[in-house]
C-alpha cells in the first residue's frame, strides 16, 4: 500500500497495534453502544459528563460510549493470578470543551487488569513512552504518585475544603495561592515549604534519590523509588519526568498517574494510571493500570498540504471516446502519477499538469 | 522562541515594563506601528497584545506559551494552564455592590447582574443563595438602577463609579490582580526558559512588595 494514503492517525493506530501485539496484549473490541446506566453511576470517572443516550427497540436506554475503559472493566472477571492485558483503537462520542457540542473521538489504549505489580506498571509506562514514539516528534511522559501528595495534604489538614482548594493550587502549580490558603487554614510555613517542593518538583528518573531523600519515608517514596530506578536505566530514561502537580480524583485513581505530551500540541495527548479505585467501585476486586492515546489531537501536527490535489487533471468532451480516456488516464496512471478525469475544470481542484483531451481527439 | 500574550491596555503596559526589567526586553513594541506580533531574537521573546479576556485562550490552546491575565478572568473561565505567579499589578476585588437601601431579603430569587456568571453562581451556591443570573457585557452598574436586578457582581477598584451612582459594597467576594499564567505543553518543553522568566520576575514583584 502506498504510505502517502494513510493519514497521520491511521499510520499511528497501525503501529500501536503491532506495538502492542508484541507485548502480548489481545485486541478488545466492543460494541459502540453500552447501557446508559454505567455511565450515570460512574461519571465522575469520565472526561466530561454528558453521553448521547437513546432507547433501544426493547425500550432499553442505551448510550453511545463516551468511554472504554469501563466497558472493559465491566466485560471482565477476576481471576486469582492472572492478568487480562487488551488495547483497543475505538471511537468514542463526547462533548468537545471547545464547541460544547458532540464529537466523536479516536482513541486507542491499553489496559492492564488483575495482580497488577511493580513490573506491570512499568510496562505500562514503557509503552506509554512507545506509543508517543510512534507518533514521531519529541514528547515527555510526565509521572507522578497520588499517595505523595495524599499523604502531604493529610499530614497537614483532614478538612476537606482545605484539601480541595490546596490540591487545586498543587495542580495549577500556583504557590501563591497555595499560601493563601495554608494561611487561612493555620498551616506551619514548613509544611507550605514542603507542598512547594511537590508543586515545583519536575526531575529525571535519575534525580529520584535525591528528591526522595528529602520526605518521610512512605509507600508512595517506596514505590517511586523502585519505579524511578527502572525507569532511569530504561531508554526512556531522558524522556521522562516526575511531577507531582499532576493529580487526579483519589475516588478512582491511585498509585502512579502520568500524561504524555508532544512538541507541538497545546495539551496532553496521553493519559493513564491505576486505577484501582474505579475497580472497586464497580465491584472488581483486580487491580488495573492503562493509559489512553487521543488520536483526534494529533491532527495539530499535520502542516497543510501546499501541493496538489492530483497531478495530472484529464479533461475530455463529449466527443472523446470513454475507453480512449481510460486508456489515456491508465497510461499517466502508469506511470506513477495520479489522475483525475474529467469534463470540466473543477474550480477547487489543484492539480499539476491540464491534459485536455478534447482538442486531440474526436468519438468514434 | 516564547510567546507571551499581554492584555492591551494600561495593564498590558505595566506588565511588559516588568518583563523589560526582568531582561526580556522587546524594544519595537515601543515604537509607533500597526504591527501585532513584536520579537526580540536576542532575548527569545515574542510579545502580542490581545484583548485581557482572550489571553488565557491563547495559552491554552498554545497560540501562546506565558500569558499575564486578571485572577478574574481565570477564574471565569478555569482555563487548564499553570498559574505560576502572582505579579501583583492591577489590584482590585471582585465584589457584590447594589444600591445604597437595598436589603437582600432572602424571601425570592436574588437577581444578579454580572460580567463573570461562574465566579457570581459559585460564590453564591457557596453561601446557599437561589439566584438568577443576568449576563451582562459592559456598564453592569446601570443594572440595579434601573431595576433589571437586585445587586451586581463585578470589578471594583477605586468604587467611585458605585459612589457617584450611589451605590455600594455589599460584601467581597476575593481579590483580584494580575497573573502570570503558562501553556501546560509548553511548560514541558520549554521548562528552563519559562522557569528563567518566572523567577526574575518573581525577584522584582518581591522586590517591589
């Protein structure tokens, strides 16, 4: 197949696919409709809150996927010692933030379910860094662990108001209101310091021990500490870093979280993390890690096209006869150029070369 | 190369003398000319003017890197960028003004005018007051005067508008000044050039302070 017909998107979802064969993970494919229900119970998991719902044949209220993680979750069972491991490319139909109307959305991804260990979360992040690759261009994964920041804003406060307002400083990297708020909230300028640290923090791997040592040793510590030290002997070890700024609802998310960003496109382009948290509302008693890839933001990296729409444009008359055209149109074909045939010059059409037909021939 | 956005007007001309301070300087934006977009290569800025409220737009969608917009307008809008200083210039609060007599009897719906509906329904549903909001683009004082509702929610700086309109703050909602504010993507790419930006003018707004 000729390369140049593939559009940016359709090359990405290709290589993803064989990517994540290699890995081992299975194909998932769903049907575009799920019941409406699972997605009522479970909106604050999802990117956005509306769904287009519709009533089946049966009287049964269904709804277009706006998301494919919970479909999975839902599709699957516990097995004691086993993972299920499946990627998915599917379109999805959400409200877009810009036009506030329905879009539908390409999005591929992988999911991870079952015991899910410290070698799983690092595969996960791995081809979390994979994937951005065979997208082309620079990226940089950002990582970060819930239970660090959890665990910072619990030590200085339990009220939620406080919680809420300061992880929301936390995220927007604003230490200025962070202050205010530590302020209001009778927070020692020590543990402001501390929350700075969070906030500001943007390492390599490699620059993990230091940071750390800097904390009081928790899981969260424990947990990065393992995880920077395969990460920095990895070959992704230069695109990678940790942020603690970046957060995520503690109701379903929990662990590790991370984005993916690419030189050229204004916001993440990849979002995954564990999810053990969403697991258990459903009823799961797995653990589960995953990420997805918005494929619809890739179009900001197409240039538009400054060529032609074909090379050779063929225009014939009604004098012309059919199979001398398609034996002419087959011959410039041939020769590797692409041809559009037609009876008048169309006023949007770029092409390269006018064949005009009409003056060389006559129907027999 | 950075792109910053600055809010036109008297606000805009404050905050680029702070980054001219700062070392990031752009001399052709001085100069008299019906040019939009001025770059200085040497210092890797390039400066434009856009209207206040559209400049967290800009550095959303990464039209812009930094960006120095109204604590106001983020809030009305929650764009998803990193808010990384506040430069305390353009200091003002929003506030909840009406009439001088009027008194908010909590007996019907509070009918409120405003430019930022978000700030004006969060602030109340925050107190458990029912409201109707009336959306308002400009002279939103003339709004309790003539009746078209009960109190306003706006910018008040000096309050001399309200004064001569004899109208007057009911209650503060929070303070407002200006903020530097950056693109998330490009914060990634262009972590030390931002970061660089970031603390000289943090040094002079505390310096100033």
């Amino acid at each position: 197949m000729n390369d140049a017909v593939l559009t940016r998107e359709e090359k990405v979802v290709f290589a993803l696919r064989e990517l994540y064969r290699r890995y081992g993970y299975l194909p998932y494919r769903m049907s575009k409709f799920e019941e409406y229900e699972l997605y009522v119970r479970n909106k604050e998991f999802m990117v956005g809150d509306r769904v287009i719902a519709f009533n089946d044949t049966n009287g049964k209220m269904l709804a277009l996927k706006p998301d494919v993680t919970l479909s999975i979750i839902k599709g699957g069972e516990d097995r004691p010692g086993e993972k299920q491991k499946v990627y998915y490319d599917e379109n999805v139909y959400r409200v877009s933030k810009s036009t506030h109307r329905f879009k539908e959305i390409r999005q591929a991804g992988l999911e991870c379910i079952g015991e899910v260990d410290l070698y799983d979360v690092f595969e996960t992040v791995s081809l979390a860094c994979e994937s951005m690759n065979a997208i082309g261009g620079d990226y940089l994964l950002t990582v970060s662990h819930l239970g660090l920041l959890t665990d910072a804003l619990s030590r200085v406060s339990r009220d939620p108001a406080f919680l809420s307002a300061a992880s929301g400083c936390v995220a927007g990297k604003n230490a200025h209101d962070l202050k205010a708020v530590c302020e209001k909230s009778g927070v020692s300028d020590a543990d402001y310091d501390g929350l700075c640290r969070l906030l500001a923090a943007n390492f390599a791997p490699a620059d993990a021990p230091a940071f750390l040592s800097t904390l009081p040793d928790s899981d969260a510590t424990r947990e990065i500490a393992s995880l920077a030290a395969l990460l920095a002997a990895s070959p992704y070890a230069d695109k990678i870093r940790f942020d603690f700024s970046l957060t995520g609802d503690v109701n379903y998310y929990n662990g590790f979280i991370f984005k993916g960003f690419l030189r050229g496109i204004a916001s993440d382009v990849l979002s995954g993390g564990q999810y053990d948290g969403m697991m258990e509302k459903l009823g799961r008693k797995s653990r589960a890690v995953g990420f997805a890839l918005y494929l619809d933001l890739l179009e900001a990296l197409d240039e538009p096209e400054p060529g032609f729409d074909v090379d050779v444009l063929l225009l014939y008359g009604e004098q012309n006869d059919p199979a001398a055209v398609m034996a002419k149109a087959n011959t410039i074909r041939a020769s590797g150029k692409t041809c559009s045939a037609q009876r008048a010059i169309p006023e949007k059409l770029r092409y390269r070369e006018l064949v005009d037909l009409t003056k060389e021939a006559t129907k027999c | 190369m950075l792109n910053i956005a600055l809010p036109k007007g008297r606000l805009g001309e404050t905050v680029y003398d702070l980054f001219e301070r700062a070392g990031f300087d752009c001399p052709s934006i001085k100069e008299k000319s019906r040019k939009l977009i001025f770059e200085n290569e040497k210092t890797g800025v390039r400066f434009f003017w856009v209207k206040p409220s559209d400049v967290p737009i800009y550095v959303e969608r990464g039209a812009a890197d930094l960006g120095v917009a109204g604590k106001d307008i983020i809030l009305e809008y929650s764009p998803d960028v990193y808010e990384l200083l506040d430069l305390k210039l353009g200091k003002c609060r929003m506030a909840v003004a009406a009439k001088k007599d009027f008194h908010d009897e909590t007996v019907k719906t509070l009918r409120v005018a405003t430019k930022f509906p978000n700030i004006a329904s969060e602030y109340y549903e925050k107190i458990g007051r029912d409201i109707d909001i009336i959306k308002l683009n400009g002279s939103i004082e003339l709004a309790p005067i003539l009746g078209l509702s009960d109190v306003i929610v706006d910018i008040v700086e000096t309050g001399t508008t309200l004064r001569e309109n004899d109208l007057e703050v009911k209650a503060e909602i929070l303070p407002i000044s200006a903020r530097l504010i950056a693109n998330k993507s490009s914060f990634r790419f262009a972590d030390r050039e931002i970061g660089l930006i970031a603390e000289k003018m943090k040094e002079l707004v505390t310096e100033h302070d």
